[in-house]
C-alpha cells in the first residue's frame, strides 16, 4: 500500500494559490518543492513572478520565451517543455509560431561554426597557412551573402571563414536559417528576442552571438525593458535544478520505506 500524499498546510495552499495566480498554471511537479521547502518556494516565486507582475511583453510572447529555452539543444528539458507549450497554447499560440520558434532555435547548432571558425582562421595564420582561407569573393559567394543579409538583416565577420572556404555548405545553412525568416509569422523583434533568449540561456552562454542578437532587435525596435525581461525569463532556468531533482529525491526516499 502507497503511503498517502502530505496534505498542505494552510500556508502552503496560500503559496500555491499565489503561484496559480501570478504565473498562471499550476504542475505536480512543483508539490514536491512546495511540501519539502515552502520558504524556498515562496522565494521562487517572488524571483519568478517580477516579468509577469511588471513586464511588457503579453504572455503569449513569455511562453515562446520559455519554449525556446526548454527546446534548445544545450538543454532538451521535456517536462518544462510541455507545460510551456500548454501555456502558449491557452495564450493564443498557434501550430505555425510554436514551429517557427522550433526553427529558430534549431540553428543553434551554427554555434560550432561562428566560434570555430574564427578560432581555425587564428590557426592557419599563426602556422602560415592563412592563404588557404583567402578565396577570394567570388560571384556566387557574394550572392550567398547577400541573400543572407536580405534576409537576417545583418552580417558578422564570423561568417567570412565559413562562406570563403566553403561556399556549398553556408548556402545549405542560409537555406536553412532563412525558413523562418521569409514565411514565419512572428514579428522579426520577436524572433530576435527568442535568440536573445538561447544565447543568455545558463546552458549557452553564448557571448558573441548575443551581441549581435541584441543589436539586430534594437535594430528591429525592441526596448531595454523588453530584453531586460527575456533576461528576467531565461534566469529561472536554474529552478530546472529542483523541478528535475525534487522528484527525483523523493522517490529515493520512498524506495527506502
């Protein structure tokens, strides 16, 4: 016979209706944090509510925030991703934006290449072979550099290495990368801010290619306060630390009786 549930006290059924009411949903997976450590419950929720209490940013846009954060291939968290995609969905999110924020984030993977490259460059030079990555700007590379600027509205040296050295390859990721850029549905600031959010994200940390994310949506009209508030979202990320952990513990507990 299973061992029967902790009822809540009356200030842990304060705290949960508090969570209910600031962020909009409520998952079995917070019952554990809630029983085990109320205090840090509630701190987390006072840390987590500021966007949703003050932010500009309607829900919807949030819970795209949040799904791009789970999906992300430095983090792959299913649980939160689910319960994120259910929120969207209550905000209005339709099958083509929660896609689109899919494709974004699905280039992640170009990470290797706007950090390696340059780092390859470095080394050819100081082993003098810089030759090799001096093809000059041909016809075609020069087109595949336009398309991409027509597109993402911005260029970045890092891409100098990759589209001289093979010009095959960049034109497969511009085809790629560009999807959502010429037939989504978000406002391109939107799709700035979900790049801002993977590359702030605590399993990225990706310097560079949040600068140039910064400077393309101020470009595209966003706001301090706008970023500061997909910051403010991405933050909670560590709580994945004891939504993941909790259950996990508790589990261990019970299977030693």
């Amino acid at each position: 016979m299973q061992p029967s549930e902790p009822e809540l006290s009356a200030e842990q059924l304060e705290l949960k209706r508090d969570f209910v009411a600031n962020r909009g949903y409520w998952n079995e997976f917070w019952d554990g944090m809630l029983t085990l450590s109320p205090d840090f419950f509630r701190a987390y929720l006072n840390f987590s509510s500021v966007p949703w209490k003050t932010g500009t940013l309607e829900p919807k846009i949030k819970e795209l925030v949040y799904i791009a954060i789970d999906i992300a291939t430095t983090h792959l968290y299913e649980p939160g991703l689910r319960v994120h995609l259910r929120n969207a969905m209550t905000y209005g999110a339709t099958l083509e934006e929660i896609m689109e924020v899919y494709q974004l984030a699905s280039v992640l993977g170009m990470h290797t290449f706007t950090m390696g490259m340059p780092v390859l460059v470095d080394e050819f030079r100081k082993a003098g072979r810089s030759a090799e990555f001096e093809a000059p700007m041909d016809e075609r590379r020069l087109a595949l550099k336009a398309e991409y600027m027509r597109h993402r509205g911005y260029w970045h040296e890092h891409w100098d290495g990759l589209l001289k050295s093979d010009p095959d390859f960049f034109a497969a990721y511009v085809a790629l990368a560009t999807v959502p850029w010429k037939t989504g549905r978000l406002e391109p600031k939107v799709k700035e801010l979900i790049h801002i959010a993977i590359d702030a994200s605590t399993t990225t940390l990706y310097e560079p290619g949040l600068r140039i994310d910064i400077q393309n949506a101020l470009n595209r009209g966003a706001t301090k306060d706008e970023i500061m508030e997909v910051y403010q979202l991405v933050s909670a990320l560590g709580m994945h630390t004891c939504i993941m952990g909790v259950p996990v513990l508790l589990d261990e507990l019970k299977k030693r009786g």
